[in-house]
C-alpha cells in the first residue's frame, strides 16, 4: 500500500544498547502539515527514536521512507541535507553574533569573492518575516529572549526550502506563557506550508493546543498512534504510564478531604514558594511522622520541588517555614543544620562518591554538618559505618571497600545512611528505588514507612505509582510544574492520582 | 601458625606495594643507590665551620622551594584544578622583598615588614586565583594563565626592570643560613614546617576529605553539604601562599631578585613532582607526602646531572628520559604489559586465580 501523503515512514524499529532493548519494532508516521507528538515517561525511547531518526545513531532493524524513498541516515548533516531539521531545547547558535549572521552562517551570499552583508541582512530578515517575525537582525542574538532565539534557530532550518520535517525537542521547557503563544503561531505557519513537525514535551495541555496526533512510547514498544481530539487526557496518561483506565474506574470512591489547615506536628509550611523556570509557587505542609508523596509526570516539578526545598537551587518567590521560623536556606549545608537531609535522583553523578570509600561516603554529610574543624576520628568512623552497614543490610566486604564496586541497591544504601546519620527530621527522597533490584526496593519502602512511624517527615518522590500509593499517607499530584492537588489516605489511588494527574479535578 | 604469618607478611607486602608512595620511593632509592656507586663522595656528609655540607644536604636545601610550591599544587590537584601561576608568584614575592629592603647594606625598610608584605600579597595573588576558578566558574587553567603572563610584568615593574642586589646580610638568612644546634640549612626547616602543618590539616581535619570529594565529584560533593567553592578557594589560597615563601627563600639563596628568571617553569616542575608522586591529575585521593618524594626525585636527578658533569643544554633531555622511565613504571597497564611479555614465553598467559 502507498502511503498516501506521508513524508516520513518509520517501520519496524529496533535497537538494542549493551543490556538493554531501547526500541522494539517501533513503528512512526507523520504527514504533510501535521503535528505529531512524541509521548512518553523516562526510558520510553523518545529520544532515541529521534537519534536515529538524525542519524545520531543507527538502528538495528527496520527503515525509514521519507517522500517515499527510502533513506539511510548516517550523520546529522546528512539528516539535514535531506530535510530533517532539528531544534534542541538548548539553543546551539551563537550567541555573540548578530541574528542575521546566525542564520546565514555558511551560505553567506558572495559578490566579488567577498560577502555581501547588505545581501545576507535582506536574506535573513526575509527569512525571518515568512515565520511572521519582525525584528533588527543586525542585533546581537544574546540580546533577545529564548524565545526569538528559538525562532532564529527555526528560521536558519528553514532557510532552504528543502526542509521538510521539523523535529521540536522539548522547545517549550524554558519559555513563558506569551513566549509559548508565539512559537505556536510560527508552528501554525509552517503547518501550512506543509511541513510535518514532531513535537516532544511534558507539557500535557499544549499537546492539545498543538498536535494533530499522538504518538505514545512505553518501555521501548510502541503503544499506539492516536488522534488527539479523540484521546482524552486521562487516557493519555494512562497509556503512558502503563495502565488500564477501565480497570482502575471501579476503585474506590472519593472521601472528604481532611483540612490541611489543621495540622498537627507542622514541620514545614512553604507559602507561594517557587522558582521560575522550575516550580510554580506552592503551598505545602510537611508534617512529621507522615510519608508526603509527589506524585506527577516527568517534568511536573517533583525533583525542582525538592531541590528547593534543600537548597540546591535558590528560589525567588515565596517564603519557608521550619517549625514556624522564617528560613531562607540558601546552600545544602543550611539545609543540612535545619535538619533536612535529600536522596538525589541521580545516584552517580549527584549521590556517590565513587572513588570513595563505604565509610568515607557515610560520614560525608554528618562531616559537612559538624564542619571542617570537627573530624570526625577514624575509629569513631568505623564504628559508625559498621553500625550503618548491619542497620542497612549494606552488603560490602567491609566498610573501607570503595563504594564503586557496591551494587545500585547497596549504593542507595549507603546514601541513606549518610542522611539517616545526619538524623534529619524531614528526609526527602527522590527515585530512591529506580534502577535497583527488587529486593532492594522493597526493603527501602520498608525503611521508609517505618522511619515515617518512629517521627521523621518524609518526602517520596517516584514515578512508580504502586510505591507511592503503598508507602504515603498525603499525596501532592504535580502537573506542569505546578501543584494541582493534594489527597489524603484513601483517597491515595491509581484512578484518582491518573484522574487527578489529567486534570480532572472535580 | 606458620602459614599464617606467612600470610600476614604478604598483606604487608602488598600493602606496601600498592601504596602511593612505594613507586616514587622507589625511584628515589634507586637514583641515590646509582649515585653513591658511582659519583665520588655523593653520600659524604661533613662537618665545616660547625655545619653540615654535603650533597645529599645540598639536594635537601635546594629543593625547599619546589617542595613548597609542590605542597600547594597536590592540594590543588586533589581538586581537579591547576595552578600554572605559581611561577609569577615566586617572582613577584622576591620582587617585593628585594623592593623593600632595597639594594644597600642598610635596609630600607624592616625585613619583617618586607616577608609580611610578601607573603600578604602572595596570598591576595592566590585569593585572585582561586575567586576566578570558584566563584566565576573559569577552567583553573585558563584562570591561572592570566597571572602566570601578567605576573612577571608585575614583577618587572617592581624591580623597574632591574635585577635587584641585595647587600643586606640578614636577607641571606632565609635561604642561605644554618640552624645553630640542628646544624642543617634554615630553608630545610621551613620547608619541614609548613611540609608538617599541611599534613596535620589533612589529616586532623575534614579538609582532606572534603578536598578528595570535590576532585572526584564537586556535584555529588555539594548535595551533601560542602561548600565546594569556598574549599576550592581556600586551596588557591594556599597555594599562593606556599609560592610566596619559596620565592622568598631563593631570592634570598641567590641574594638578589630577578622578575624575569626566578622561578621560570617551577609550575612544570611542580606539577610533575605531583605526577611522580603518583597523584591523579584527575583530582581525588592525594598524598602530600608522595608529591614531597617527586619533588625530591627532580632535585636529586638535576644534582646527579649536574655532579657527573652532564652540560647543561644536555640536562632537559637526560632528565626527560628518567622522568618518562618513572613514569611507565608507575604505569599499571605499562607494568602488566611487561609481565606479559615475560610470562608469555612459555606460550599461555597464566592467570592469577
């Protein structure tokens, strides 16, 4: 069968890196003058699908029909010579050149064997005008805003007109509301010019502002390929996190809510707390000796939550209250001496230290708190790390092996221990289970429970929907970097936090 | 009970083997077993005028300035960073000193005043380093590059362009005098100290740990808890300080200053005593002691050369060669492709089970 009016075909997509099937027959289509989006949680394959595509990388299996040709892309270069253009969501121009140079750069138009600027400004703001922007091209670029930078890079794709295919990775992530607009005003104009765009985002409500269709990724397999006035977002949502909507509607029913005002053992209040570009001003209570989840998609805001919480990145509206106490933490270590301790996310490049030893990575925070001045002796350290390592079922020969050679699990141990030695009141805890066996994990929920029943307040962040509901007694749902609810013991359900998640707050 | 101990000798041995220090010790050991072999009189300590003189107390004193700018530089190091000023440092800090006291016997002002301002100004020149690379966010390289071309001009605008001769006979002292009842060379004394005060703040407190963290992972480093810029800082500052001293003792040695000469390429030097110590250039774990033995590993090979009348032009390339010979034998996979070589002979390469 002929594909009708397809530019790009993708057909039975495979490819495997050392360990793990990134893509499994995957299957892609995108038409003239249509917007495509890409959907799907971490690890899904999204971006290697669109490595390939750019010839980042090659595939396995499968092949790729682009105006019913079949090509083979080897290199990036080669992607865009044949009409495949990309913009990444870091802008890679340069910044102290002017807009009309960072769009002419080679293929500068040549009189004399020298460059006619009056030519390559005319050029440029031509260019510029077809995406219905009007600005002074002879202007640096650094002294526009990220969105006009974006536009410059869309322009300079479509300087030729052999483009066909735009591929929009995450463009949104660091542009305001006006700024979204405009960029979707550009999208519309090359829609009709019959330019099919793949669009990828987090952003769940300008996926039905923008695309024609939706195509969803799971686990590396292909879930489906849907039109987007028909999908409804809880339907979306569902598809992408794995679960049957049907099967989850028959759950329980909503309860009251409990009023968050009246609170006992109040450890933090935050009020309007947020950072642009990162969370949106939110309330909370973290009270002690209860597991608060955050629960969203990728991109919602959980981690920036907690960064900001710990002082890794400042804020720059709202204010914090630690047992009523006006608190500005502004560094880790402040966080640390207010009894605040943090998982990180990443085990490797934000939690390890990993030429270090087991003990030595223990001890680290403790060392931090009591400071530079007050070592912590070496037979006091020992006998720490014994303790932590029998308390935590670490298994490492012994406390001076290097924490490299540990396994995942063993390793997000012996980050726990750090910050349960630090003896925090409010432990946060961001993807403490991902990548580790189930074993593990399962002792870590465990851990985490009990410590919430012994006094601690713990924050749980996961993208694994079972452990939150298992573990957590609150629940903050986060969507687009902002809180959209809160729920409560039973009402803490698949159905209710997808429904929730979707915007279908009643 | 035999077997045991047999057992625990082997732990020891390889424990020694694997330790940071063994390699360059090694190399030591060897170039002075080379030395008392064959140069006459190499080991010969005797006794003049009341003091100690020999070659080996020769090595020990002129070593002291690349002993001090090597501390400094293992620390750095450990952080991942690189200090190439060091060098302009050294002149500027002599420059000073020459500068104040001035080129007549009597003095113009106090030497006291004339150390103090030197070192206070070694150690803004060290802040300056450290404020572009942890608060700016510049590659140590390209940060410290700009006071390693900028700072010898600063040293030539403080002596005016001229070698300044000092006549002051107590500006000797530094470099050039002797430890009454010790009857060793005061500079060897200095070097000692400040050698014994930086292993006590790495080992008594946590800055040795904090600064191994940073070099390995400064972002893991900050989520928990240290402040990895004001601990980076601290080490430029240090470092700084540390050159300020040496300059001073050799300005003192060689009793005048020189903008443009003194201290040319110690930063090299300096980072190859880390490298022969067998410290990473990656930054983490550190030895000061380790970078102390490379340091005297260079001093020893340059006196070595210099006593079997090596010429001078000859020097750089006879030095690169033991240098590079240290170098593989530090090498592990350099090490395990000789012991290939040599277990190969018998056709299967055998295991270690």
């Amino acid at each position: 069968m002929k594909s009708d009016n397809n530019i790009l075909t993708m057909k039975n997509i495979s490819k495997t890196f050392p360990g793990v099937k990134a893509l499994n027959n995957v299957e892609f289509n995108l038409k003239k003058g249509e917007v495509n989006a890409l959907m799907g949680e971490n690890g899904a394959g999204k971006s290697t699908l669109i490595r390939l595509l750019t010839g980042v990388e090659t595939f396995e299996t499968g092949m790729v029909v682009l105006n019913d040709k079949k090509i083979l892309v080897k290199s990036p270069i080669q992607a865009e010579k044949l009409g495949i253009s990309t913009v990444y969501q870091e802008i890679n121009l340069c910044m102290n050149l002017s807009v009309a140079e960072n769009i002419m750069i080679g293929r500068e138009p040549k009189k004399f064997g020298m460059i006619n600027w009056n030519e390559v400004e005319l050029s440029a703001s031509k260019a510029l005008k077809n995406l219905n922007i009007d600005i002074d091209v002879t202007k640096k670029l650094e002294s526009y805003s990220l969105a006009i930078q974006q536009m410059v890079a869309i322009a300079r794709a479509f300087y030729f007109d052999s483009t066909k295919i735009l591929i929009l990775d995450e463009p949104t992530s660091s542009l305001d509301k006006s700024e979204v607009i405009k960029l979707f005003e550009v999208i519309d104009i090359l829609k009709s010019k019959g330019i099919g765009i793949i669009f990828i985002t987090h952003f769940l409500d300008q996926v039905y502002r923008i695309s024609d269709k939706i195509t969803i990724l799971r686990n590396g397999e292909l879930v489906g390929e849907y039109e987007t006035r028909k999908l409804t977002q809880i339907e979306l949502i569902s598809k992408m996190l794995g679960k049957e909507f049907e099967e989850l509607s028959t759950l329980k029913k909503v309860k009251e809510k409990e009023n968050s005002s009246d609170i006992k053992n109040l450890f933090i209040k935050t009020k309007g707390l947020g950072k642009k570009f990162s969370v949106n001003p939110i309330n909370m209570f973290i009270k002690k000796g209860e597991v608060l989840g955050l629960a969203g998609l990728l991109g919602s805001g959980r981690t920036e939550v907690a960064r900001l919480l710990f002082g890794i990145d400042k804020k720059d509206c709202g204010e914090m209250f630690i047992e009523d106490k006006k608190i500005n933490i502004k560094n880790p270590q402040l966080a640390i001496k207010n009894s605040i301790a943090l998982c990180p996310e990443n085990r490797k490049t934000e939690g390890i230290i990993e030429d270090l030893s087991v003990k030595e990575n223990i001890i680290l925070a403790l060392q931090s708190k009591r400071g530079v001045f007050k070592y912590i002796k070496e037979s006091e350290q020992d006998k720490i790390a014994k303790k932590y390592i029998d308390l935590l079922n670490i298994k490492t020969s012994n406390q001076n092996q290097v924490v490299k050679s540990l396994s995942g699990g063993n390793q997000q141990k012996v980050i726990l221990a750090r910050w349960l030695l630090t003896e925090p009141v409010l432990l946060i805890l961001d993807e403490p289970t991902r990548g580790i066996d189930v074993g593990a994990k399962a002792e870590i929920q465990k851990l985490i429970i009990n410590l919430a029943k012994e006094g601690m307040a713990v924050m749980f962040i996961s993208s694994e929907l079972e452990e939150l509901i298992r573990c957590c007694t609150s629940m903050i749902v986060l969507r687009d970097r902002s809180k959209i609810d809160e729920l409560f013991d039973e009402d803490i359900n698949e159905y209710l936090i997808m429904k929730t998640l979707a915007g279908g707050k009643n | 009970m035999g077997s045991i101990e047999i057992n625990n000798d082997l732990k020891l041995l390889k424990k020694v083997y694997t330790s940071k220090i063994f390699w360059p010790l090694t190399a030591l050991i060897l170039i002075f077993v080379f030395d008392s072999i064959f140069i006459d009189g190499f080991t010969k300590i005797t006794i003049k005028e009341g003091n100690f003189y020999g070659i080996p107390i020769d090595i020990l004193k002129n070593v002291t300035p690349l002993l001090l700018i090597s501390i400094g530089m293992t620390m750095i190091i450990a952080t991942k960073g690189i200090d190439i000023s060091v060098g302009s440092v050294f002149a500027i800090s002599g420059a000073i000193s020459a500068r104040l006291i001035g080129g007549e016997s009597v003095p113009e002002n106090s030497y006291f005043i004339a150390i103090l301002v030197a070192l206070l100004i070694s150690l803004i020149l060290g802040t300056w380093n450290g404020f572009l690379v942890s608060k700016l966010g510049i590659q140590p390289i390209v940060a410290t590059l700009i006071l390693m071309v900028s700072g010898r001009g600063i040293a030539q605008l403080i002596t005016e362009g001229q070698i300044i001769t000092i006549y002051y006979e107590p500006y000797y002292f530094l470099g050039g005098g002797y430890i009454p009842f010790l009857k060793l060379p005061f500079s060897i004394l200095i070097a000692a100290s400040v050698f014994v005060i930086s292993i006590l703040i790495v080992k008594c407190t946590a800055l040795g740990i904090f600064i191994k963290s940073i070099g390995i992972n400064p972002i893991a480093s900050r989520f928990s808890g240290i402040k990895v810029s004001r601990i980076i800082l601290l080490t430029y500052m240090f470092s700084g300080l540390c050159a300020g001293i040496a300059g001073l003792i050799y300005s003192s040695n060689i009793r005048c200053a020189d903008g443009n000469n003194a201290g040319l390429f110690i930063e090299l030097d300096a980072i190859l005593a880390v490298a022969i110590g067998a410290n990473s250039l990656n930054g983490g774990k550190f030895s000061i002691l380790s970078s102390c033995i490379g340091a005297l590993v260079i001093q020893t090979i340059t006196t070595t050369m210099y006593s079997i009348g090596v010429s001078p032009e000859k020097l750089p390339v006879v030095k690169a060669i033991i240098v590079i010979i240290i170098c593989l034998v530090q090498s592990e996979k350099f090490r395990d492709k000789l012991k290939a070589i040599f277990s190969n002979k018998g056709g299967m390469k055998i295991e270690n089970i």
